[in-house]
C-alpha cells in the first residue's frame, strides 16, 4: 500500500509537512495546498521551495480554471525542479465553486474538457488530478471518466463525494470502482480514513486500492500512519509504540510545530490561530479533552498555550486506539 498526506489549506503548511515527516514520516508522497495565484504570494512559493520540502517527495497543487495560468505556473514549478504538479478538482467551498474553479469546474465538463487539452499539450511537468465525482448528482461522474479516460494523467486521486456534500454523508465507495473499470492510470482512494478499521472496511469493499491519501486522520492522530502500517500485512516490520511513546513523540511535533509558527508568522496572534487550527482536529486524540482545550483557545499569547498545552499533556489521557 502507498500513502499520501493530503493537502490541507492552512493546515498542512511547510512547517507541518517538515515536522510531521521528521517526527513520524512514511508517506510515499505529500501533496502541497493549493496555489491559486498565477505570482504565487509569500506563503504559496514558501510552501513550495525546494529547501522548505527537503527529505520528501512534493507534489504542488494547483487551483486554477484558466490554463494559462495552470502553464506558467507548473513552468515555475519545474524550475524548483518538480516533476509533478497536481490539479484541485475537488476543492466545494462557496467562494471556490462560484469561480467555477475546484469541484465548482466539474458543473461545465466542456470547458474542462478544453482546459485538460491545453494543459496536458503543454505541461513540462506530468500532471495528477484530484477529483470529486461530480457536483450535484451521482450521474455526472461517468461522463466525468469519459473525459478523464482522454488524458495521460500521473493518477487521478478520487474524494467519491459529490461538491454539495462537503465533507458530509459517506464516501460513494460505488463510483471509485467505475473508475477503476473505465481508467488504465493509477487510482488513489481519498475520503474518511481515521483508523486501521475505517481502512479495513474501504478495502473490504474496493480490495483493488493500493494508494491510500489521507487528510482529516493524520490531523487527528498524527501517529495514524504508524497504526495503519503495524495492522497491514505489507509492512512486516512495523510495530506499534508504547502509549508513552506515542506522547512524547506527539509532544516532539506539536513543541517543534509551535516554534517552527513562531518563526514564520509575525506574532503571537498569527502563530496561535494557527495552532488553534490544529487543535479542532488534535483534541480528538485525547479523553476528555474539553476544558483543556477550551483554556487553549482563550490564550492569548504564546506563554499562555504553553501552560495550557502543558496542562492538557500531563492531565488528559490519549484515546487508547490512538496510541
Ligand atoms: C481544512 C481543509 C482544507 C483542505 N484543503 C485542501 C486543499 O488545499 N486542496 C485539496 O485538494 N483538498 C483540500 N482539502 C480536502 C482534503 O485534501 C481531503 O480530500 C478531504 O479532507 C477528505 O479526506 P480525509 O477524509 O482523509 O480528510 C481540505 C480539507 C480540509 C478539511
């Protein structure tokens, strides 16, 4: 099995990728947030430096609808020396969407249909995809695989949710097997892997997957990767870490992610929100964390999140199927 750390907006920045990999590490490949602006800003070409993604293979991703765009950028890409560069088929928010960009390109397949053409005429760089399986309706994604079945693509890495549905319901495990019965490229299977038994049950359905991204899990549990590989019969070599092991490496992350945000973002304030981020996901990890968790949110500086943060390690047990 392969896995990929997916990419995450805000969340899954240089800074968590460099940490996360030396702390724990394992992914075959770490997928980029996406960049949406033809200059990339600060933080996108940030994000993507060679010296920031050392150790790792990076694939950037790129949100875009015009394939000029798409071009010069993927050209300033392959001059960090990328060879990969990943489209965003998939990103539902609102503000995305109504730009007809993200899931939003999949409501005017025609126009996809050009823009593929273009950029797979053009590209330096070999190009994957991320994909919903449509916007409104389950029966927008064969004609989607129609036109997916005319490209080259790297993989197509499939989130089998419709744009309407969020991150709501469950995955429509369904329309990943017609993918792999209409499309020869590699396949990966994205969508509500928290756990080796969430695993367990997508293959038991789809046991033809051998690429595995994962997002909201890692974010979750950043030790999940260790836990899927110790239950698979793949990595032999792979065994699970004591409880205690399992929170001082946690610690390990969250200390180094911490101070990696204090040195890149101007401010106290900044480098909380940032954190705070986090915690939505990371409190999941924990028994009983709310109280705890409530006192980090209310700091407002960084010694205060150190003391809360502390308080919340010393105190709150991690779930037992988390460690
Ligand atoms: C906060 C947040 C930000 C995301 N940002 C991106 C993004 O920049 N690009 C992208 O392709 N998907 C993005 N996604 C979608 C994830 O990559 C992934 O497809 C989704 O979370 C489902 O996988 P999971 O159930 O393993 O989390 C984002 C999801 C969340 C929750």
């Amino acid at each position: 099995m392969k896995y990929y750390l997916a990419p995450m907006e805000g969340l899954t920045t240089y800074n968590f990728r460099t940490n996360w990999n030396r702390c724990y590490g394992g992914m075959d490949k770490y997928f980029t947030p996406f960049i949406s602006n033809r200059h990339m800003n600060s933080r996108e070409r940030n994000d993507v430096l060679p010296e920031h993604n050392v150790g790792m293979y990076t694939v950037p991703q790129i949100l875009t609808n015009k394939a000029e765009e798409f071009l010069s950028l993927a050209e300033q890409l392959a001059g960090y020396g990328y060879h990969e560069v990943n489209l965003n088929l998939g990103c539902p928010s609102g503000t995305v969407v109504a730009r007809n960009r993200g899931a939003g390109f999949l409501g005017t397949p025609r126009e996809l249909e050009d823009f593929l053409d273009e950029i797979f005429e053009k590209c330096p760089l070999e190009i994957s995809i991320k994909t919903r399986i449509g916007m409104e309706y389950p029966d927008e994604w064969a004609p989607l695989l129609k036109i997916y079945q005319k490209f080259p693509m790297k993989e197509l890495i499939i989130h089998p949710r419709l744009q309407k549905e969020g991150y709501k319901g469950t995955p429509h495990l369904e329309a990943f097997a017609e993918a792999v019965e209409a499309l020869q490229c590699p396949l990966c299977y994205n969508g509500d892997i928290t756990s080796p038994e969430t695993l367990a049950h997508i293959l038991e359905k789809l046991p033809m997957v051998d690429t595995v991204m994962i997002g909201r899990g890692i974010l979750q549990n950043p030790g999940l990767l260790q836990q899927l590989k110790a239950t698979s019969t793949d990595f032999d070599g792979v065994s699970l870490p004591s409880s205690e092991d399992c929170l001082d490496v946690l610690k390990e992350f969250h200390n180094s992610l911490l101070a990696g945000y204090q040195v890149i973002m101007s401010g106290d304030t900044n480098t909380l929100y940032k954190m705070k981020d986090l915690w939505t996901f990371l409190s999941r990890s924990f028994e009983s964390p709310d109280k705890y968790v409530k006192k980090i949110r209310k700091a407002t500086d960084v010694s205060d999140y150190k003391l809360a943060v502390n308080a919340l390690f010393r105190e709150c047990a991690l779930k037992s199927e988390n460690s």
